[in-house]
C-alpha cells in the first residue's frame, strides 16, 4: 500500500467572483419624468363648454318665492352678484300665485338659441313643501347648454290651478362650473348638483398635485444634543440662615381698643311689685326696717320741718272725697 495524500494535487481551476464586475447601468427613475398629459378639449377651437351640472335635485320652498334684487336680471352682472361666474342670465316671477301642492313639473333644457334639445315631465303629482324633484341634463357636447326652465304645476290653499316657473342662462366658459348648492331661487333649493366630467367641462383641479419630492433640503441638520446644558442639581445641604431679613416690628400696631363701641342690651322692663292691701303679710323681712331704737344714720335729705312750704303741688294727693 502507499501513504495518503495529505493535499490536493491540484489546486482550484479559478476563484470565485467576489462582487460584479460591472455597476448597474442606471439607477431607476424615482419618480415620472414628465407629467400626465391633460385630457385634451373636444373642442380645441371653442372657447365654450359644457359647465352647467348635468343632474339637479330642486326641493321644494312653497312658503314664499326667493328672488334675487332685480327679480329679473339686466345685465350680466346681476346674475354673477347672486349666482356666481357661469350664468348670465335669470328670470324669477314672483308675482305668480304661490302653489301648496305640485301635481305637475316640467323641465326643459335649451341650446344657445333657446331651441329645447332636452324635456322631461312628471305627472300626476302630489308634492308638498321639502319634498325633491330630480331631472337630468345634456351629458354630451355637442349640444352646449344655454339656458334651463324649470315650470311648476299645482293648486293654490283654495284649490285653484296656479303654473309658476323660472329660467337661467349659462355663459359656457371653460373651466368655470355653474351654480352652486344651496342656492334658493323662486320656489326650490338647489339642495345637490351633479358636476359634468372634465371631458364636458375641462378644468383644474381646486388644490394643486402633490410635490413628488421635496424640493428643497432641510435647511439645517438636527441638533445631536440639546442646545442649553441641564440645570444643575441642588444643592444637597440646607440654607445655613434666612435669604432675607427678619422684619424688625410689625407691619401693623396692635389695636388697643375695639373698633366698634359695645352694643348695650336695652334694659328689661320688671313689672313692680303689688302694693300692700293692708291684710296679706310680706313674703319677707323689710331690709334696713327701722326697729324703733336705732337712729338714722344721716339726715333725710328734703325732709319737711313743720314750717316750710312745699315747692310744687304733690301728684295724686287725696282730695278727701276722691275714692
């Protein structure tokens, strides 16, 4: 037999690649290089669109008519002042009767030139105050919506037969819608409104698109530790005496009387004692009684001597007849 070999006769053919030869040929694009192209117009010549809502919900205010001031527009600007960019013109009638009960409505959508492209009737109705009519508009361009009539059909609180209606012109610039909700006008509310797409009506949106990334680097970079050094602790031992002075006297002298006099409780009234009736015997010793043998102690003050005259007339003397 021969001996092991302790190694490999041969060594590896070749070594492994640690890492790739090549770098990536490009890093990926973070974010689009170009923005989405807008929705082009459909009428790239026309400076006119389709703005108006293309789906109204009118609830009905059958208390009293809501007109603008004039009630019937004149210029171009009295509607703008009431409704807004996006109509030109308005028509209210509130002289006509006020109706209870709606059996009949009407809406009718026209062209620039007032010719009807849409209408659409309900009848046989029973409406009442709050209660929503719904109509559709032109979802389709062409044909541009100029103007809108909407006629109410009902009876009076006497039952009479009363027609009321109202109509509104739409300028049809681009980008800018028409009405708003909300709006009272004659006998509805505009309580909601359904706006056309931008296809009808192309036009920005309200809040600008997001920043993709920022613009700007942060103008400084956080701070590794906070910009003022910690209070320090303190201190471990007591105040050896008082931060400050004692006072040296008070601040106010001690009030050496009362501030108010002492209220005297009125005296109570006894009732005197009865005379004596000349039978009934003393409940008890007189004081000072004289005993017969002892003197005076001091001379009777004002007493008669037997030959003075008296200075006033006695109150109450007996008369001798008197009882």
């Amino acid at each position: 037999t021969r001996d092991p070999t302790p190694n490999p006769t041969n060594p590896p053919t070749n070594p492994p690649t640690p890492v790739p030869t090549n770098p990536p040929t490009n890093p990926p694009t973070p974010v689009p290089t170009n923005s989405p192209t807008p929705e082009p117009s459909p009428h790239p010549n026309d400076p006119q669109c389709n703005c108006s809502p293309i789906e109204y919900f009118f609830e009905l205010k059958l208390d009293a008519y809501t007109c603008p001031d004039p009630e019937n527009s004149i210029t171009p600007e009295d509607a703008v002042d009431y409704f807004g960019p996006g109509v030109k013109a308005y028509t209210c009638n509130p002289d006509s009767p006020i109706p209870v009960t709606i059996t009949q409505a009407q809406f009718i959508v026209s062209d620039e030139t007032n010719n009807p492209v849409l209408t659409q009737t309900k009848d046989s109705l029973e409406l009442t105050d709050g209660e929503t009519l719904t109509f559709t508009s032109v979802t389709t361009n062409p044909p541009l919506v100029g103007f809108i009539l909407l006629k109410l059909v009902g009876k009076d609180i006497n039952g009479v037969k009363v027609e009321s209606r109202f109509t509104i012109q739409f300028t049809n610039e681009c980008g800018v819608l028409s009405l708003k909700k909300g709006t009272e006008f004659s006998l509805v509310n505009f309580r909601d409104l359904v706006r056309p797409s931008k296809t009808l009506c192309p036009r920005e949106d309200p809040t600008n698109p997001p920043t993709p990334v920022p613009t700007n680097p942060p103008t400084n970079p956080p701070t590794p530790v906070p910009t003022n050094p910690p209070t320090p602790e303190p201190s471990p031992h007591p105040t050896p005496h008082p931060t400050q002075k004692p006072s040296k006297h008070p601040t106010k002298e001690p009030t050496w009387m009362p501030s108010e006099k002492p209220v005297w409780s009125p005296p109570v009234w006894k009732a005197p004692a009865p005379a004596w009736n000349g039978w009934s015997k003393p409940t008890r010793r007189p004081v000072n009684a004289w005993n017969g043998w002892s003197k005076p102690t001091r001379r009777p003050v004002n007493a008669w001597n037997g030959w003075s005259k008296p200075t006033r007339r006695p109150v109450n003397a007996w008369n001798g007849w008197s009882k």
